[in-house]
C-alpha cells in the first residue's frame, strides 16, 4: 500500500502494467494488489473529492482532462499522480468481464471475450481497503448517538450492479453507514463501482462482516433491525418506524433467511397492489429507504 | 397468427423451429414471426392466468412439468398446446443475446457467443401484439372516469431490463396502464420479458406511441402528466399530487428531453439527502409511483 506508483509512461496496452489494471475486474487480483478501479469522470470525482486518501493515482486521455480539468486540479491537491496516455491504454485497462453472467469473474486477457464498456477516458487506482469483520461492529458503534440514523444492511447481495445500486440508493436517500456482510458481492468490483456513481465514496461503506455481529452491534447501539417480509402484519406505510432504523435486505432469489428474518425486532410488509407477487431487492429497498427519509423530513 | 401450431414432436436442437425460437430474441424475427417468447414457470404462469388470448404453445421438459403441474392445467384450460421436450431443446431455444451491452441484439446461430440463460425447463410462445400508434390513445380513453388512476409513460427507455424491471415495479404500485413511446426498448424481447415477472402480462402495456400524441390524450382524460425534474420547486412528499396522475419517465442517460418536460403540467423534485446526484430511472420510477400508492391508500 505504501509503494509508490511507477511514473514512467505507458505506450502499450500490453505493457504488464495495463494488464494488472485490466485484471482488477477480478476479486484474487484486487486482495493480491491490494487495489481497485474506478471509471468515468463521476465517480472519478467523488473518489477524490470524498476519499482522497483511497485515491492513488489517475489516468486520463488529452481530452478527458480538457473536458473535466477539475479531476487534474482536485488530484493535484491531494497529491495524486495523473498520467497522460492514449485512449487505446485506458480501453486496454477496462477489457473484462461483461461477456456472461458470471458476475465477477476476471478474463482480462481475452481480447475476444472482452467487451469495451465506457470509461470516457479517465480511469483511476485506489487503495483497496482492508477486508476486516470487526469494521461493521466498529462503524456501528461510531454512529452518532441519540439521533436518527439509517443502515442499510445488505446480505448476501451476491450480483456487484444490485450491490453497487443499492449503495447509490442508500446514499441518495440519506443513510449513514452501509454494512456488506460476508456474502455479498464486493462492492469494489468494476461493476459495482460502475452502478454506484460515486456514491460508494459518499458515505461509510463497510464489508466482510457477520451477520449475527451486526444485529448484536445494532441491538448496543439502539438501532432497530427492521426486514421486509410478505407475511408481516405491519404495512410499511402505516407502521411506526423508529427513527433509528437498519433497513436488512437479503438475497436477490430467495430474500433474507429465516434465521436473520427472526432475529430482526421489526419486519414490515410493504403493500403490492396490482398482481406482482413480489420485489426485486433494489425496488424494495428503494421504497423502505426513501419512507424512512419521508418521515425523518416530516419530523423536522 | 392464425396458423396452427406445429404438432409433431421436435427432437433436435438444430431444427428449424428451434431455431426459429432462439431467433425471437431478435426484434425483427419476433416482427416477421409476429411472436414472441416467454421462459419460466412464473412468467409463463401469469401468461396463461391473465393473457391467454396471447399464448399459443407451451414447451416444457418432463421435470418442469411435475414441478409445475398447474402450467400444463391452465394452458389445457385455455386450450393451449403443451409440448414435452428434452432439456437440451429448451437451451437452444434460450440461446440468446447476452453477450455483449447491445441491449437487443440477436446472435441465435452463434453458440461460441450464446450464452445460456436460466428457463427452468419450460418456454411459451404468444402472439406478438401489433404495435399500433393508436393504441396509447385508445388505452387512455378507455381509462375509467372519475376515480383514480395511475399512468406511467416511458419516453426514450432503452434498456430491455429496465424496461422490464418498471413493468413489474408499476404493477406493483397498482398502476392503471403503462403507455411506451416507440423509441423505447422493445417490452416483448427476452430480456425485459424476464424482468417483467408476469408483470407485462397483469396490466395493459401498450407499445408505439408517440408523445405528443401521449400527453394531448391525457389531458383529454384528466389525468394530470407528472415528470421529475432536479429543478423543481415542488417537493414529491409534500407536492400535492392529483389522484389521476401519469408518470411520464426518461431516458437512462439524459432523462426527459425539454420539450416533454415543458410539456408536463407537473414537475416535481425527488428529495436527495446524501451526495448522490441523481437517482436511476427505476429508482425515481419507485419512489414516485410507491408514493401515488401511499397516497391512494391515505385518502381510501
């Protein structure tokens, strides 16, 4: 983490540094080098803006950086690296893992099975933070006291644009803290950091914890679970919803286990009026989150 | 869409009607065979629960067909024929288009860039609904009068997955009707017919229109166009909202053009309590549409 970045230019895409980027698409390569990718100018700019000390250098073509001089002024004065390179470089470094559903599996080499996908020539490095399953406890506990807050806890989330979604949700709804447990997709996957549009540098987002761990932490710190469930009794709309509230949403196919549904002090329903039988993950979280933030405005 | 099917029993995945099959993911082989597919139990129930005038044949392998005996007693009831075929035929029907980020492209000959989705053994065909610029007028006028109604419009929506996903969530939220544009995403193919859930099949959706046509027709009707906009004054939670609204949604990347958006009576602001800078079109279309519901069931 401490090494610095190598300053000499990069003129082949298939210079082994381009590759190491490219392979980032991958979990084993982003734990081996201990770093991630971000992509387009947005999230760009929020990584720098919002969490300059995961930033570690950038790359950017000639006319990306006229197009958004900002990122070369805010990289500047965090003093990160910007390197010039050719677009065939950044495209080179962003060849990957669009060609099945396999949600994150890297192919970094496969030029025949590497689908461009747009980073609009402006690609940064950061620090990969460490995966630690002590970090959700801690997070809890540092939550302001004796104010509202809203979690977002998300397990075994397993597709990276659902995690990545959701994480831009929480965010444009006002959460305080997301929690990924160990199951879910890693949210600095390309994919993930692609659909979060920033977001993931905007608030605290924590991974690798233990379920069981996290609802002790939220019980300590007078934060009540709360879980959708097609059988509640209580209609989110009109039940009372504490104002310190973890929303816990579960697994695309199979929603939250019966285990972590039972531990949850709260579970609501949220009402279906045409003939859909159900949710995906992000339109239900979507609707707890922003009713959550409904009525924290509707207090004030 | 008269001519009988085929009764003879289909033994290869090379057939032609196999093939013909795998080609429906393809917009213009769905137009020239005026059909389209629709894999799944779930989907395929609510096909025949709620459309079977669209339902022509139901393909299903012996292990679909004792997990899901009810399929095969609705299409008998609706006198749809039921085909019991091998797992490998149902794969090379599926073997589609989700290679690549063309939202629709065919490729049903390619099986090096096929790649096989997840039908669960049983596939129906239906009667591909002609797309007609009248018909959105027509929807609007024969909305019932005087009550509430809930529209959503899709303008310019791409993305046969989003497409698909607002499908399911309006029918979730009770939505009346949903009206497309002809510049959005085809709701018949593959991918947004997966994403619907049934959903395309529990409430009229109706494809083609033109906008202006749209917006003079609700009007017409008194239903009271609503967009979001960044800009406006009104807050979504404490706008007031008429009880018979229409949401009109935009394009993923750049929203509503201005013209639609001028053209709206209503505009309203969705409430961004973090970073974030915007929400997706799904997630606007979720919280606005959760929250004409919440209302509805307010004033009930």
């Amino acid at each position: 983490m401490t090494e610095r970045p190598d300053q000499s230019p990069i003129t082949s895409p298939r210079s082994e540094r381009v590759r190491k980027v490219a392979a980032l698409a991958g979990r084993s390569a982003r734990r081996k080098q201990q770093m991630f990718r971000v992509e387009g100018p947005q999230s760009i700019r929020s990584l720098l803006a919002h969490r300059a000390d995961l930033a570690r250098e950038v790359f950017t073509t000639a006319r990306a950086d006229a197009a958004h001089p900002e990122l070369a002024d805010l990289a500047r004065e965090a003093g990160i690296t910007v390197h010039e390179v050719e677009d065939q470089i950044i495209r080179a470094m962003v060849r990957e893992d669009a060609t099945g559903p396999s949600p994150d599996g890297a192919q970094p080499d496969g030029a025949a099975s590497g689908t461009l996908t747009s980073p609009q020539g402006v690609l940064a490095l950061g620090h990969l933070p460490a995966e630690d399953p002590s970090a959700a406890v801690a997070a809890i506990a540092a939550l302001p006291q004796q104010q509202p807050v809203t979690v977002v806890v998300l397990h075994e989330v397993r597709d990276p644009g659902n995690v990545g979604t959701l994480i831009r949700t929480a965010d444009a709804a006002g959460a305080d803290l997301v929690v990924l447990t160990r199951t879910c997709a890693d949210p600095y996957a390309p994919k993930a950091v692609r659909a979060s549009v920033g977001s993931l540098f905007h608030l605290p987002v924590v991974t690798g914890a233990e379920i069981d761990d996290v609802l002790e932490a939220l019980h300590g710190a007078q934060v009540t679970a709360a879980a959708t469930s097609g059988y509640a009794e209580a209609e989110l709309f009109t039940a009372e919803l504490p104002s310190r509230i973890a929303w816990i949403l579960g697994n695309e196919a199979h929603g939250l286990d019966e285990h972590t549904l039972e531990a949850a002090p709260l579970a609501v329903r949220i009402p279906l009026a045409g003939h859909a039988e159900s949710l995906n993950v992000h339109t239900a979280a979507t609707v707890c989150l922003f009713e959550t933030l409904r009525r924290r405005q509707a207090r004030e």
